[in-house]
C-alpha cells in the first residue's frame, strides 16, 4: 500500500458513519465512477473518525474529465444519480416488505446484495460534489454581483418542506384544528429524518409536537417562507436574464441541477437505510451480533466468513466494539485496511496535523453578511440539542438534521463545502451569513469562543 504522505489529501466529508457505509464509498469510488458516469475513478481515500478526505490529484483528474463536456457529462451525472436512487430506495422498499420470510440463507444473500447496491450508490454520489467548481468558477467570474442570485436554489429544498409542513401543523393546531392525520402523514413522508444513514433513530410524534412548540407564530412564519421563496425565484430570474453567455446560463442550469439532486439523493438513501434496518437488525440477531456490531464489519471479507463459521463470532464482535470506539478506513490503489487505537491517532495527525493554537480561519463565501457572537462547535448530531439561539454554528458540514440550529444560528461556518452544499443552499434561504471550505474551523474554535464572522472577505477571527 502508498504511504499517505505520498499525497496532498483534501477535506470532503464530515459525518459518523459505519463501517458497511465507508466499505461502500471507498470501494464504489475507486470502481464505479467511470462504470456509470463514464468520468475517472478515486483510488486513494481516506475516512478517520467522521473525516473524509480523498487525494488532490484524483479530484483533479474528475473535474478534467467532467470539464471536457461539462453539461453533457453534468446531465448525464445527474441523470445516473437518480436513477440509482431510485433503484436503492425501490431495493429497500421491497426487502422490508419481504424480509420476515427469509430464511437465514437468503438474509445473507439479500444483505450482500444490498452492499453491492450501495457500493454502486455511494460510488457516484459525490460526483457533483467534487466537480461543482467547474461550473462555480466560471459563474462567479462572469457574474459579478449577481452570483449569489444565480447560486441560490429555485426549488424548495427538502429541509425547507418539512418546515413549511411543520409550520402548517402548528397553524392548525393554533386554530384548534385536529392535527392528529397531519402528523401521521407527516411521519409516513418523513419518519426517516430522524436518522443519517444507520445512526439515529426514526422521528416521532413527539419530536413533530416538539418542533412545532418552537414556532411562535405560525402565521407570520408560512408568510415569511412564501416571501423568502418569490425574493429568491425574482432575483434569480433577474440576475439570470442579465446573462449574455449562452454557456454560463447552462453551468447555472447545472449548478440548480446539482442542488436539486443532492437533495433528492440524500433523501433517498436516509430513507433506503430507514426501511432496511429491521431487516438488518433481523440478520444481526441470527449471526449473534447487535446492529452496530453489524454494520462495523466488511460485508464480503468478515459478514459472509462468520456465516459460513461461526467459531469467529467472538474474534468478530471484538472487532467490531473497537471500530465503535473509533477507526480509519484506509483505500489505496486496491487496498484497503481498518485502523485503530494508536496507529488511527498517528495516521489522524499525519494527514490532519497536530491542532495548534488558530485564531483566523479563510474560507469561500456562501452568503454575505457580518456578524460577531459564541460559537456553538457542533460535531455529531448529538450536540444539536444544546444549539441557543443567536450562537454561531461552526461545524464539519451541515446536513437536513441541522436545519433547526441553522434556523437559530447568527452565523454559519463549515470545514468543507462547495456552492451548491446544504450549509450554501440554506444559509442563502435564512439570509443569515455563512462561510464554508474553511479546511479546519472545527478545528480552531471551540464551543463558547468569541468570534468575528466576516462573510463579506470570508474570514472569521478569535475575538476573545
């Protein structure tokens, strides 16, 4: 295997996820982006501790592929993306309606299966993530001051549906309307987004009571959502008519294109990881395992052994209560590891760098806007209960479970994140500032720090 210091790794990712989940991307990356987008594959990645990052030289290498057609090669992404979506969530779909007749043979089959969907999935997920600079730049260059216009998604995006629903069921209720068949049918549509992937648990009826306590006055909030909706869809069609080039109005197509499909496939896969839970929390009992135990093996290389031996159980569930505990995934050229313990920390400070005393990160502005207050350092979904209002969420990277501290929030910072990211998309929505791809604002702030967000030249300083 290359040693990691043979590349310049960048930051693309910043959530929890299991072992069954990173096995995908590493493997899907490295396989599939040139099998169903036609593009170049990723062979070097990385995954430490809910750090994702892949080597310089391979994004690179995408964005040249992407740029030789981009808006071929854009539309055909997006194109591929949903269709795979689809077909997940269509997969998942069927396997919890089925999964109680399986015999232990068949789960074991149905599982692998499933891997290998997500293998594919997780694959071309991220190719509009990593290419959306080849559209952004040029936007940005022939735009001027209207690229923050062009920038800000059209649609309404999913987090901003489930508010407007919420905000509908508090309206009702405020009236004295029974609101009991709103909130069933909220939670049929959105019971998953209690969950990011396999952590977290499906929503309830108490957490939709719960967030709509939070809404003062529904009234005025539904108003404002209809406002914030036709400002954005005004200035866009302005700032859009404004366009002489021909080519920019395509890269801006396909830059609300990739918001669009971000959305969509996030939705999709939380919702596919939701309905095959209990299949797998199913497959786990008859193995011997938990759940977590489950998902923090190798599907292929360790699942599938233990099944046909089961005298690995207790080797196997040692394993897997280490990775829980913290671990690396490491791809290379083919090869791939699990990492633990003292080896995981050393290989975290030789691509991460030892944390030293920062008191100025620069960053990409997403929306303009100056602001001074408390950091809120928001690393896991976990902390989002402790989010006040008027802090400043600095964060990895925000994802739709974060939408109700980015509603509180004077302010937005992101280690990573491109411009058509969720911090990007919702900061535009709210109008609060926000500056993303700091690298390592996670990093040099910390929960209660005073700090100075200057969204207008993308610098945010330690004030005290």
């Amino acid at each position: 295997m290359k040693p990691v210091k043979n590349f310049k790794w960048v930051k693309n990712f910043g959530i929890r996820l299991s072992v069954f989940t990173i096995d995908a991307v590493g493997k899907g990356n490295a396989e599939y982006i040139s099998k169903l987008n036609g593009l170049v594959d990723i062979p070097h990645y990385i995954y430490i501790n809910a750090e994702e990052v892949r080597a310089e030289e391979d994004i690179e290498r995408l964005k040249k592929a992407m740029a030789e057609d981009p808006v071929r090669n854009a539309t055909n992404s997006v194109k591929v993306l949903k269709k795979y979506s689809d077909e997940l969530n269509d997969f998942t779909r069927k396997i919890a309606g089925e999964y109680k007749s399986y015999s232990k043979e068949e789960s074991l089959k149905k599982f692998l299966e499933f891997f290998h969907i997500c293998v594919e999935w997780f694959g071309i997920a991220d190719v509009q993530v990593l290419t959306e600079d080849v559209f952004g730049d040029k936007i940005k260059e022939e735009a001027g001051d209207d690229v923050e216009a062009l920038l800000t998604y059209v649609g309404e995006s999913d987090p901003t549906r489930q508010k407007r629903l919420l905000t509908e069921i508090a309206f009702d209720m405020k009236k004295g309307i029974d609101i009991e068949a709103k909130i069933k049918d909220f939670l049929k549509e959105y019971a998953w987004s209690g969950m990011r992937v396999f952590f977290g648990e499906p929503k309830t009826r108490e957490d939709v009571l719960n967030a709509i306590k939070e809404i003062n006055d529904p009234e005025k909030e539904l108003e404002m959502l209809k406002e914030r909706s036709e400002h954005a869809k005004k200035e866009f069609d302005k700032a859009f008519a404004k366009i002489k080039d021909d080519e920019v109005k395509d890269y801006v197509k396909v830059l609300q294109d990739f918001m669009h499909i971000r959305d969509y496939r996030y939705i999709k896969i939380c919702h596919g990881y939701y309905l095959i839970k209990p299949f797998m929390e199913r497959f786990a009992k008859e193995l011997g395992l938990t759940f977590m135990e489950l998902v923090h093996l190798f599907p292929k290389d360790e699942i599938e052994k233990l099944y046909h031996d089961p005298s690995l159980l207790e080797e196997y569930k040692k394993r897997a209560r280490e990775r829980l505990k913290g671990y690396a995934y490491v791809y290379m050229d083919g090869d791939y590891e699990i990492i633990t313990g003292n080896e995981m920390e050393k290989l975290n400070e030789e691509i991460f760098g030892k944390a030293g005393d920062i008191n100025e990160v620069k960053g990409n502005v997403a929306h303009k806007g100056k602001v001074n207050g408390k950091v809120r350092l928001v690393l896991d979904k976990p902390d989002l209960v402790h989010f006040r209002k008027g802090e400043i969420l600095v964060t990895n990277m925000t994802t739709p479970d974060y939408i109700s501290a980015m509603e509180k929030a004077a302010a937005i910072v992101t280690d990573i994140g491109g411009v058509t990211s969720h911090a990007a998309i919702v900061s535009r929505e709210l109008g609060i500032p926000c500056i993303i791809n700091t690298k390592n604002a996670s990093k040099a702030f910390k929960t209660g720090d005073y700090i100075e967000v200057d969204a207008d030249k993308g610098v945010v300083r330690k004030i005290k």
